[in-house]
C-alpha cells in the first residue's frame, strides 16, 4: 500500500487502501500508519548512504527507489506531519477508512511536488 503512493495514480492509491481496510478497526489503521512511519525512517537512511539503518531490509530495493523520488528531507518531515496528523484525527473518531484516504491524497500531494 505504500509503495502505491510513490508508484500509482491517486485514485489507483485510494482503491488499495480501501481493499486493505476493509474493516473499520482504528487498530488496524493505526499499524498501518506505524509501519508507513517505519519506511519514512528507512528512507532517510537511504537517502544519506545509512543502509544499516533501514528496519525493513525485505524492501530496501523499494525503499531506495522511493528515496530517490523524494530530492528533500523536508518533503519527507511533510508526509511524517500528515502521518502524525491522521493518528491524531483517529484517536479523535474520525472514520478510519476516511482519515485514510484523506491521508493518502495528501500524502500523493506532497510526493507529486517533488521532481
């Protein structure tokens, strides 16, 4: 599902995340948003030369390929603020499938402004 954000078009994202969260379990929208943060960690290692720093091994290749889309680690602390932004909104009810989705095209905003 990621991996969709860097590689697909926004409505190709959105159909992803909504056949992932087929359930309306917070939880589970919650991990995912845990393991987003983890490839966002990874990918700053990658982008400055750190590969024992990536957690997620299995995807360095992925992760080394999303790296390069991103030219500043600003862009980076922006998809980490509207990551943070989406726990808090569904901590606060909002519908997770929704908060997801909403998360996924502003996310797909900011990985588009990068050249």
């Amino acid at each position: 599902m990621f991996k969709g954000l860097f590689s697909k078009d926004t409505p190709a994202a959105l159909d992803t995340i909504d056949n992932l969260l087929k359930s309306n379990d917070r939880g589970d929208a919650e991990r995912v948003l845990e393991q987003w943060q983890s490839f966002l960690g990874d990918m700053i290692c990658a982008k400055y030369d750190n590969p024992t720093g990536i957690i997620n091994s299995d995807f360095a290749h992925d992760i080394d390929g999303f790296s390069a889309k991103i030219y500043d680690s600003d862009l980076i602390a922006r998809l980490t603020e509207e990551i943070k932004l989406t726990v808090l909104g569904l901590r606060r009810n909002t519908h997770p499938r929704l908060a997801m989705a909403a998360l996924a095209i502003r996310m797909r905003r900011v990985i588009n402004q990068s050249p």
